[in-house]
C-alpha cells in the first residue's frame, strides 16, 4: 500500500506541475521593467545608420536625461574628460557628472549635432562644457585634448574612456586588415592614449573609468575583435589600477551588455537591430540612463574610495 500510494501522490504531483507548466506558457512574458519608469522593449525600429551613426535621426531616441535622477554633489567642483561623450552612454554620463556638480569636455569623432545636443544638455545643469573633435587613435590628439581641458579647467579629476568602434563580421575569414586595425586601434590604443596623457594631470582621489563590454566576459562570435578588445580593456583597467595604488588613483571599468545607443544601429542590419537586446534575461537592451549611474559610483570619492581594479558588469542578468 506504501508503494502504491507515493506512486498515486508523484503522478498528481506531476499533474499539478504540467497544469502549472500550461498556465505559465499561456502567458506573455514581457521584459523586466524595474526602473523609475518605463524603458522600450524589441522589436525596435527597424533602422541601419552610416557609420559613427546619429542619435538625433534614430526613430527611437535613446533615454539619457535619467528625470528621476537628483544630483547631490557627489562631483561637486571636479573636472571631468569623457571620450564618445556626444552621445549614446557618454552623453547620459556627462550629463550625470554634471548634475552631480562636475564640469565636463567631451571628446567626439565627428558628431558635431550630437556634441552640440549634449553640451546644451550640460549647461542646462548649470555646469560648463568644453566640446573637442578629434580621433583618439592618434596620440597627438589626445595629448592635445587633455591639455585643452586642464587649461580650461585649471584641473583634470576624472577621465572617461568610452569611445569605441564595433562592426559585426560572421566568418573571420571575412574580416580585413583594415577592419581588425580600426577596431584595436580605436578601443584599445586610444584608451592607452587618453590614460597615458591624464595621468600627470591626475591626483589623489581621481579616478580613471574605462568602458568595457559583456562581450569582453563572455566574447561574442560575430564580434571577434570588438570582443578581444573589450576582454583587453578589462585586463588593462587591473593591470593600470596596481601600477596607479601608490598615486590614489582608482582605475575601474563598467562592462554594459545590450544598451540602446548608435553604436548598434550603425553596426547591426536593420532585421538584426529590431530583435536587439531580447536574448537577455530580462529581454530588452538597456537605455543609457539605466548605465550612467554606475560611472558616478565609480567616480566618486564619497561612493567608492575603496574600489579600483574592478570590472561591474551591467548586462541585464545572467
């Protein structure tokens, strides 16, 4: 009877399971909305752009502004230089660190409506902005646009490297010479640049904050050399925060996954672009005021004195 019993009580027990197995699936699952207000879930809009893409002519404007997000001086008076600050997480950075009581140059490729869009956005906080154009692979350049923001400023507390290049490529055999050569030379010569020619602006408490990417964790198969980039960005971001202990100077990185921003569009096709983001667990790309955040946290001397060497993946769960 003992026996026949537990059999009888594990089939209703799996009768109880299937029925609640078939109500799950009859409902839609949706993205995860935990934010102080809504964020756009795929499909997006359909939309390939040119190359280093637009965020104004985007038929969905990325979410940047963060309404919700009050200031309360946690970068007050500090002097901040953000690479691929025009638009995208750059943007919603600099206008954080502005809000937060920092004035910020922004380093653009070529962009100029986009800088223009973004320095009003950070005067609009009350803060100053300085817009400098230029290629950060060269390193002339971002010699040059660091000493344009210590002579503006009279001072250089934060640095930002952020500016990336990310062209998807499916078959390895396909990709040129030319292609693998911008991809390195933009990610990971240019944030050697920018560092190399901050450090001797920088001081006790400042902070360097690289941007690295999920694909750096994880890799991504048709991003083989944005991916060998990113995972490079990680392993600098510890191997420059030892060498910068002895100068009190912290050195970390954010690893976003999907965000929402121009660099997709004007990398992924338009079919590709519709579905991005919905592979995450919480089944959308982020917006670049859901990242901005944690460059504040790593920025700030109050929030994260005993932080460097650290690699903070934002990517929408695991």
């Amino acid at each position: 009877m003992s026996a026949k019993s537990t059999v009888a009580k594990q089939r209703d027990i799996q009768c109880q399971v299937a029925r609640a197995d078939a109500k799950s699936k009859s409902k839609p699952s949706g993205a995860m909305q935990a934010g102080a207000r809504n964020y756009p879930e795929p499909p997006f809009p359909k939309v390939h752009q040119d190359k280093p893409g637009s965020e104004p002519d985007l038929p969905l404007t990325p979410m940047y502004d963060a309404p919700f997000y009050k200031g309360s001086e946690k970068l007050k008076d500090k002097v901040a230089l953000i690479t691929g600050g025009d638009s995208g997480i750059g943007r919603s950075v600099a206008i954080l660190f502005a809000r937060e009581g920092a004035d910020v140059a922004i380093v653009h490729l070529d962009e100029d409506r986009d800088a223009a869009d973004t320095k009003a956005a950070i005067e609009k906080e009350g803060r100053d902005c300085l817009v400098i154009k230029g290629d950060v692979k060269d390193p002339n350049f971002c010699r040059e646009a660091v000493a344009k923001t210590a002579e503006q400023f009279s001072r250089l507390d934060i640095l930002v490297n952020n500016a990336a290049f990310q062209v998807h490529t499916a078959d390895i055999q396909e990709m040129t010479d030319e292609h693998f050569d911008e991809t390195v030379k933009t990610n990971l010569y240019g944030y050697f640049y920018m560092a190399k020619a901050a450090i001797p602006h920088l001081s006790n408490g400042s902070a360097i904050i690289n941007t690295g990417s999920v694909t750096g964790l994880e890799g991504s198969k048709e991003l083989l050399d944005y991916s060998m980039t990113k995972g490079g960005i990680h392993a600098f971001t510890k191997a420059l925060s030892s060498q910068l202990v002895p100068k009190g100077i912290r050195v970390n990185a954010v690893a976003p996954g999907p965000v929402w921003t121009p660099l997709n569009p004007s990398d992924k096709q338009a079919e590709d672009v519709a579905k991005f983001g919905s592979k995450t667990p919480m089944k959308r790309a982020a917006q670049p005021e859901e990242i901005a955040p944690a460059y504040v946290f790593l920025a700030s001397p109050q929030m994260s004195s005993y932080i460097t060497g650290e690699i903070l993946p934002i990517v929408g769960g695991y």
